[in-house]
C-alpha cells in the first residue's frame, strides 16, 4: 500500500491545481518503475505498429506523432497503472468527487521526428464527446526526460479558470480558436513544464496547453490518464472510450507484476 502522502496531493499541490490548474508530482514513479514500464512499451512499439495499435497524428508542418490509446483499462501494465492507487488518489482529491477513468493514452514523440500539439483545452473536446461539466483531469507521466528541446508539455498557467473556449478542427486536432488563444497569451503566463522521468503532471481538463516538435536526439514519451467524475460520465455514447466503467483501484507498482 502507498503511504497517505504518495496518494493524496499536499497541501501546497492543491493550492497550486486551484489557482494555476496544475502541480508537478516529482518522482510519482521511482526510477524502477519507469525503467519497467518504458523498457515494456518501447519493446513492443514495433509489434503494436505492426498490427495496427498506433496511431500518427500530423502536425501542421508535417512531422508525425505517435499514439496509442486504449478503450479500457485490463491487467496488463497501461491498464494497472491508469490505475495504481497513487494516480486514482491524486485525480480523485483534485477533482473532489469519485471518479473513473475516462482515457488512457501514450504519446510518443520519436527523435528528430514527434510532431507537434497546438494549444487546446481537452475539455474543448470532451464537452463534444457528451461530457456537460469540467469535472476532468489528467495525468501526465514523463517516461523521458521532457524538456524545451524535445517538445515538453506547455502551459498557460492558469487558464483552466477561463472555461470552456471554443475550439476548431484543423489537421487531425482539436485547437482553441485563435483570436481567444492571442487574448489568453497575453494575460497568462506561457510554462514550459520541463520534467525528469518518474514526474507526473497533474491538469485540470480546461487548462491550455500544446507541445512542440521534437528537436532533439532523445524520446520525449509520456504516458497520460485522463478521469471523470462518475457523476459527470457522458450523457450519449459518442466514442468507444471515455463511457462510464467502474474503476478498480490496484495497489502502487502491481504494473511490475505484470508481464
Ligand atoms: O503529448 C503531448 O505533447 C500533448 C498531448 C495532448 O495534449 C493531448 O493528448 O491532449
């Protein structure tokens, strides 16, 4: 069993979700942990690839980013992660009511060659996807080594505070529209979240962000579980994901049982 402090943010965590709409959990896995989880999904990058399980989102210059999400969460190492008891613990204190998981995905920029994320609000989408209230997190785990170089996560602190802002569909994604976008960069302050491997980013799902291309010779991986309150599970059956399904809490680390 995790310790109260692994599964609970602290008292500093939450002020800064509350006013910033975000906190960075430092080493919310150990370095064991990430060697095992990233060593597993790096190895199987190829054979998933082969049978059709990744996606490649293009960005508007052309360079793709790899995806891969899941429908559900099973007994294989993304499904007990998504929900080891350190993760469920720290979306259910910030969103302050039960929860289940509404997504889980890894996204994978390779070397030189991960695309880029234009700024958008994830609630921007899920409202789309029958979700009425922002009652929705994520988790955002730095498998690599994120940083300017490589395309880490960008934030515009603050901004979950907006709302929702209207989004458009350009090339494969979900972008908030520009002329609220050029307001926010102004009066928000532009984060560059730079992360070492085993760090969580914990978000609030109306809080603006995006990623550049990586530039740089290193992965920049992340593996990201999204929640829901269940009160708050879509009201139409828009995706095969994000329905409502009992979570079932596991143990911290049973992802390194698992083969
Ligand atoms: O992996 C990234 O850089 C960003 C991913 C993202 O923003 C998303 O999945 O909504």
């Amino acid at each position: 069993m995790a310790n109260d402090t692994d599964i609970r943010p602290t008292a500093d965590e939450a002020a800064a979700y509350a006013r910033d709409g975000y906190f960075i959990r430092k080493g919310l896995l150990s370095p064991d942990e990430v060697e095992d989880f990233r060593g597993h999904a790096r190895a199987q990058l190829e054979a998933e690839a082969a049978a059709g399980g990744i996606m490649s989102k293009g960005d508007k210059q052309g360079n793709a980013t790899l995806l891969k999400m899941w429908t559900t969460a099973g007994d294989d190492k993304y499904g007990l992660l998504a929900r080891d008891e350190r993760m469920v613990g720290l979306a259910e204190s910030t969103i302050g009511a039960p929860i289940y998981l509404y997504s889980h995905k890894m996204t994978m920029k390779q070397p030189r060659e991960g695309g880029a994320w234009e700024w958008h609000q994830d609630f921007g989408y899920w409202y789309n996807y029958g979700c009425l209230a922002p009652q929705m997190n994520s988790i955002y785990v730095s498998l690599d080594r994120a940083t300017r170089e490589n395309g880490c996560l960008q934030v515009l602190k603050g901004t979950h505070a907006l709302g929702r802002l209207d989004h458009i569909r350009e090339d494969g994604q979900t972008n908030v529209s520009q002329e609220h976008l050029d307001a926010a960069l102004e009066r928000f302050e532009h984060v560059y979240v730079e992360m070492e491997p085993g760090d969580a980013l914990v978000f609030h799902g109306n809080l603006l962000h995006r990623s550049d291309a990586n530039r740089s010779d290193q992965h920049r991986w992340g593996y990201i579980c999204s929640y829901n309150a269940v009160e708050n599970a879509p009201f139409k059956r828009v995706r095969d994901y994000g329905n409502y399904e009992e979570l079932k809490t596991v143990a911290a680390g049973s992802f390194k049982d698992a083969a």
